[in-house]
C-alpha cells in the first residue's frame, strides 16, 4: 500500500518568490469526478515543477506518443437508455435531478449521432493545448536548427484527427516548421497493440472477483432520479440496479461532450471510486506489467517495435540533426503497455492484481494521454535524456538517479528489458 501511495501522491515544492507553493497530485478521484472512468477522463495538466537542465545542456528533439483524445464511447446501447428515461418522463417518476438527467443523456444521445470512437471537439482541443504547451516551453529549439517534424498516425479517424489538432497548432505557432505526416497499416506495427485473447480471459477471474465483490447504492441512485423508486421501476420496466449501470455508460463518456456533472452526481461517490477501481484493474491486468500477466504483455511484438522506434529515430535525430520532433499518435494500450516495458515510474511497477486494486489509473491514462522524451546536449556531444508522462516529470524505474540520464544507458535499460538490435 506504500508503494501504490507513493505513485499517487507526488509532493513538489517550488520557489515562489519568497514563498514555497506546495503542488501536490491528488490522490483520488474526490477532486474531479469525472475520473472515475479512468481512460475516459479528459485530459488534466497538472503544473508540477521540474529538476533544472544541467548547466551546459540545451534541448534539441522531442521523441512523443500521444493517445488521441476525448472521443465518444460504444454506445449502440444508448438509445434504449435515453428510451427508459423517457418512459419515466411521461408517467412523471422523473425528480427534478431526474429530468436534467434525461437532458443530458438525450444530449449526449445526439453529439454521439451514432458514430462510435469519434473524437470531440473537446479532444482536439486537448492537442492543440499540449501542442501550444510544448512550443511554449521549447521554443527555441523550434526556431533554431532542423525545422523538420515527422508525424504519424494510427489509421483510426480519431487519431488522425489529433494528430491534425496538434501538428496545426505548431504550424499555427512556427508557420516555418516543416511537419511531414503519415498513416497507414505498416504503421501500426509499432503504433497500436493490445493484449491477447488468453489475457483478457485469464484476467476476467481477478476483474469479476473484485466487481462483484461490492454492490452499488441503488437506493441513492432512486432517490436522486425517480419521485419514488417502485414508480421508477413500474414505468421502465426495468430494475433501478440495470438504470444505474446503463446511465453509468453516459456518465463516464459525459466529460468528453463537455457536460456538466450532472449525471456524475445521481451516484453515491463510493460507487463511482469502486467502478474506478476495476477499471483500473482491468487496465492495469491487462496491458501493463503485472505479476500475472505482464510476462506476456511485455512479448507482444508492437510493443518491442515502438520502442526500436524511438531507438532508431533519436539516433538519426542526434547523427543527422534532420528532425526536431517525432510525434506518434495511437492508443490507450498501446501507450500503458510501452511505458510498462520501458519501466516509466508509476506504470511500469511489478503490481500483483491485488496491488493493482489500488492503482490510480485515471492519473496515467486519460484521454490524450501522452509520454515524451525529450533529449538534451552539451557543446561535447553528450546527450541526456528526460522523461514525461501527460507533461510531468517522470523517472525510469530500471535505472539510478534522474529524471537526467545518458541515452546511451537509457538504449542499454530499453533494450535489456526485451528489445532486440
């Protein structure tokens, strides 16, 4: 339980004038509810401070990938959720809080228009904001040497479309950058993964275990949606434990329409940190290095592949000096799996499923969820490497020290842990 804590809670101290500003991640999801979808949470950026460059450094190249961002959720189920409410409605069991509810699931009903994993204007916003953050911070490294960006995509219209939010708002910023972009099946060799069919087979054991092993707070749930609860349930025809699970559905997606939190608030808030925590287990089971799983997880060959990518295409950067940034944009297991195998702090921890119970999932992975590694040199030639996940700091579990290291130990550290030259 240590250990989980301290991947949840990180307590910086910066300087601040006179005064120290204690900025601390938060530990739970009480400070914004709608983090209890985990990777349907739209993206937050904490602000934390960072460990100052070594004296004669100077950034160079951005190694990135990003998960696309906010988008809509597999709702081919909606319509008979906005239908039960409706229904309720006309025979007046709806309360006050029930009849917002029924706006705003009719509301989502129709931004989701029936297209599935279709970014929201919320999700490009989200890339153009850590777009513009990255050039605000790197400036000078996009208006001096290579002007060359390398692009690519997963073939994923949602994908695409962040990839567009993000490279836009760099030209926007630098119109002299030089962005080349791309998609396509060989791409997603090293750009999208997922774990295999024994896997999630394997791992539904622990996940229904710890799913059923709480019952969610039907009462609650009735008393904030229906003017009395058998009235509910008469006009529905429905039980109010199934209402609660298929309004669950819209609640977790609602942030990404940016809704308000009107849905989140029919739950008791412990029903929603258990949901959390299963859908932090199943992701956690599932694509990262957990003791029961990780071994196969780790094997997949795209995930091997993503990190000779980013191998291969810093040491031409560092040789040829052609390329400013490379920025891949994919997906969520992906993105979990590479930052497990490479060992990133707070992803990459040999959990065991009942430690990963407690893993705080919502603070790895939202949407537009990202990990960059951006390279440092000195007037030798020396190259340092930093780590960042979703823009904070981070350090790498396999090796001493940091968050500052030599690439070529960091090449050595990537490669020990399974990828072959």
């Amino acid at each position: 339980m240590k250990r989980l804590l301290l991947i949840a809670l990180a307590l910086l101290t910066v300087a601040c004038g006179s005064q120290e500003q204690v900025v601390v991640l938060p530990d739970s999801i009480d400070g914004n509810l709608y983090r209890f979808g985990v990777n349907t949470n739209p993206y937050e950026f904490f602000d934390t401070p960072e460990t100052p460059v070594p004296a004669g450094y100077k950034p160079f190249y951005i190694s990135h990938y990003g998960r696309h961002g906010s988008r809509s959720n597999w709702g081919d189920d909606y319509g008979r959720t906005v239908e039960l409410y409706r229904k309720a409605h006309e025979a007046g069991a709806l309360s006050d809080e029930g009849e917002r509810a029924l706006r705003q699931v009719e509301a989502i009903y129709s931004l989701h228009d029936g297209m599935n994993g279709r970014l929201t204007p919320r999700g490009a916003l989200e890339h153009r904001q850590i777009a513009h953050r990255m050039h605000e911070k790197y400036k000078g490294m996009f208006r001096s040497g290579s002007r060359h960006v390398r692009a690519v995509s997963s073939t994923s219209p949602r994908c695409l479309v962040s990839m567009a939010a993000f490279t836009g708002e760099l030209m926007s910023l630098e119109p002299k950058l030089d962005i080349g972009w791309d998609t396509g099946e060989q791409f997603m060799k090293y750009l999208s993964s997922a774990d295999t069919d024994d896997i999630r087979q394997e791992a539904f054991k622990y996940i229904g275990e710890f799913a059923y092993s709480y019952t969610a707070d039907t009462v609650f749930f009735a008393q904030h949606v229906f003017t009395d609860a058998s009235a509910g349930r008469e006009a529905t025809g429905c039980s109010i434990a199934e209402l609660l699970n298929e309004t669950l559905g819209f609640a977790a997606i609602s942030g990404a329409f940016d809704q308000d939190q009107t849905l989140l608030g029919l739950f008791n808030v412990e029903d929603l940190k258990h949901y959390s925590r299963i859908l932090s287990l199943d992701l956690y089971l599932r694509q990262c290095n957990s003791v029961e799983f990780g071994h196969r997880r780790m094997a997949v060959p795209e995930v091997d592949a993503l990190v000779e990518d980013f191998i291969d295409k810093a040491d031409t950067a560092i040789r040829q000096g052609d390329c400013v940034a490379d920025l891949r944009f994919g997906h969520d297991y992906h993105l979990l799996a590479f930052c497990a195998r490479i060992g990133v702090k707070g992803i990459g921890e040999r959990l065991t499923h009942e430690e990963a119970e407690n893993w705080p999932g919502w603070l790895f992975t939202p949407f537009a969820g990202n990990f960059q590694m951006v390279f440092y040199k000195n007037r030798a030639g020396d190259v340092m490497v930093k780590c960042f996940i979703n823009e904070r700091e981070t350090s790498l579990l396999n090796l001493p020290g940091g968050p500052y290291y030599p690439w070529e130990e960091v090449k050595r550290v990537f490669r020990a842990n399974g990828c072959q030259d």
